[in-house]
C-alpha cells in the first residue's frame, strides 16, 4: 500500500441546512403545523466532502485526529456571520482539511430550506447562495490531488463556466481523476465533458444534459454522453438501482448494465445522493493512488456507494446522516 494519502479536493458549495419535517407539502395558502424543525449543515460540495471523509475512516480515527489513507480537502466559501465557525468546527470534526474554505467579510453563508414529506421522505430544497457566488475565480484544484470533485451549486451562468468549468480544465490539465455530479442541471458546453472522467447524473440530470426527454433507453443517453468526451457514465436510478456505461464498453458495442438497489425503508432522502458521489470519489481516489496502473473497477464501486447510500436514506438529516466506514454492510 502506498504511504502516500489519496487526496480528494472537493470544489463546492457550503449552505446551512433549516429543515422542516411535516406529514405533507402544504398547497398555496395553507398552513400546516409541521412535526419538526432542525438546523444542520449541508450544500452538495460539503455534505459529498463529508461522505468522502466518513467512508474513508471510522468516527473513532476522526475523534483522535488519526489520519486516514484519503485526505478530504473542502473548497468553498462561508459569509461572515454566526453560522460560519460552527460549520468550520463541524467539518473538522469529520476530518477534513478545512483550510481551504475563505470566510468572506459582509457576506453570509448559503442557506437551504428544506421540506420533508414524512408519508414518502421525499424532499424540497430552496436554496438560497450566499457566499457561494462569491468564490473567486482562480485555481482551486492543487497538483497532488488524486480526485477534484465538482457540483453546480457554485455560481451558474457566467460563473460556473468560469469556476467549475475552469477548474475542471485546470484539474484534467494536472493529470488529477475528474468527477462531476452536475446538480442542480443546466446545460453544460461540450468542453466540460471533454476527457471527463466520471459523469454521475440522476434520471432528471440525465436528460436535461442530454437532451432527451423521456428516455426510453439509459444506452441511448449514455451514448450521447460518451460521444462528448466521457470515459465513464454512472446513472443513478432511485429504488431502480444504479445504471453504467463506460467508453470501452460503448467502444465494443456492449450495452450498460443494471446495478439493482438496496431494498430498505426510506425515512429521509436528503444527501442520499450525495452519500453515493462521496463514497465513489473515495473509491477512485484509492485506485487512482494505489492501483499502479490496474483498471478500475467501476461496479464494485457504484455496489459500495449503493450501500453507503442505502444507509443515509433511512436515517433524518443531511450530513448527520451520512455513515462513517464501519457503518457501511459487507
């Protein structure tokens, strides 16, 4: 094993999480008294830099400050205000690097309403950016980074192209593993698929970035993916399992294949997904380290975060509940 850590540079979004649980989402002009509210932290970059830092080591080495195989270093942006240290002190508490995050003077931090429906732990999320659409734009992804993990909760429009965007390039030009879970979707330009290295993308994602609506064929869409650029195509399905295709698989005209879901019962979907991305980057990173040129092995990673994930959906919460390592089922 190599004495060297994998390290994993996550390149997101920081937001404070109020959360409200009620039996069900109340229509326009009604008031319903709720069953619950919470304050928690989250936004996608944080809560998949949690799940990477948790899915590499035990709450125990965290607690001691012992030092794992993979290093999680947070990129990102809080305001100003009396959310910033909590959050600070939360994230290192989980073992990440925090000292890549700014705090930025006058501004306060991202904030995320979210609704759970308790009959279906489905939730609702209105986001609000804060200091998110504040980070500057410059070189985030540091040369000895195995992964650099990206989101689109960074600034859309003019600035994602210019933050995420860029930083993609600055990471794929450093020879670092490139993931991107772009969420929230928008359309992105072909440059940013273009020698990607891990698309991972919901149904919703999946067909507004291919522009197919209603696909009757997970083949056809990732087709359209791989001819842009992408090595690797994983297509996460809900209860449905998870969906992947690679560029060797497409190349010999092989069809993709259907990992089947963990079947548990759902309490609260919230950072499900994000658990799922958080375990995969760790799996890539650890290969990307220490694989000494094997290839990577694409399905035993999507069935780990398969199982990570099927943790964090029966438990409330966003990065509370996210399992540590040794949480995770054989």
């Amino acid at each position: 094993m190599s004495s060297k850590p994998a390290i994993i540079c996550v390149v997101g979004s920081l937001n404070v999480d109020l959360v409200t649980r009620t039996s069900r989402v109340p229509v326009a002009g009604e008031t319903l008294t709720t069953e619950s509210f919470d304050i928690g932290f989250g936004g996608k970059g944080a809560n998949q830099a949690v799940a990477c830092a948790r899915l590499s080591r035990t709450e125990k080495q965290a607690a001691n400050g012992v030092s794992s195989d993979v290093e999680v270093r947070m990129v990102g942006a809080v305001g100003e205000d009396e959310f910033a240290g909590g959050f600070l002190e939360n994230l290192k508490k989980d073992g990440l690097n925090t000292e890549r995050i700014q705090v930025l003077p006058g501004k306060k931090t991202g904030v995320a309403v979210i609704i759970v429906e308790t009959q279906t732990g489905e939730n609702r999320i209105m986001f609000c950016p804060g200091a998110n659409y504040d980070v500057p734009v410059t070189d985030l992804v540091d040369g000895d980074s195995s992964v650099a993990l990206f989101q689109l909760e960074l600034p859309m429009a003019v600035a994602c192209t210019s933050i995420v965007l860029h930083n993609m390039k600055v990471a794929r030009d450093k020879g670092v593993e490139t993931i991107i879970n772009p969420a929230p979707a928008i359309p992105l330009p072909d440059e940013a698929y273009l020698g990607l290295g891990h698309l991972i993308v919901n149904e919703t994602e999946a067909s507004i970035l291919s522009g197919i609506e209603n696909p009757t064929s997970w083949d056809t869409v990732a087709a359209v993916f791989v001819s842009r650029g992408v090595k690797n195509v994983i297509i996460t399905l809900g209860g449905d399992g998870v969906y992947y295709q690679t560029e060797k698989r497409q190349s010999a005209s092989l069809p993709g294949i259907l990992i089947p879901a963990r079947k548990v019962k759902v309490v609260d979907t919230t950072a499900a997904g994000d658990t799922f991305v958080g375990a995969y980057s760790v799996a890539v990173a650890r290969w990307k380290t220490m694989s000494h040129g094997a290839d990577f092995n694409l399905e035993t990673a999507i069935n780990y975060a398969n199982r990570a994930a099927s943790m964090t959906v029966q438990k409330k919460g966003a990065q509370s509940s996210i399992p540590w390592v040794d949480e995770v089922p054989e």
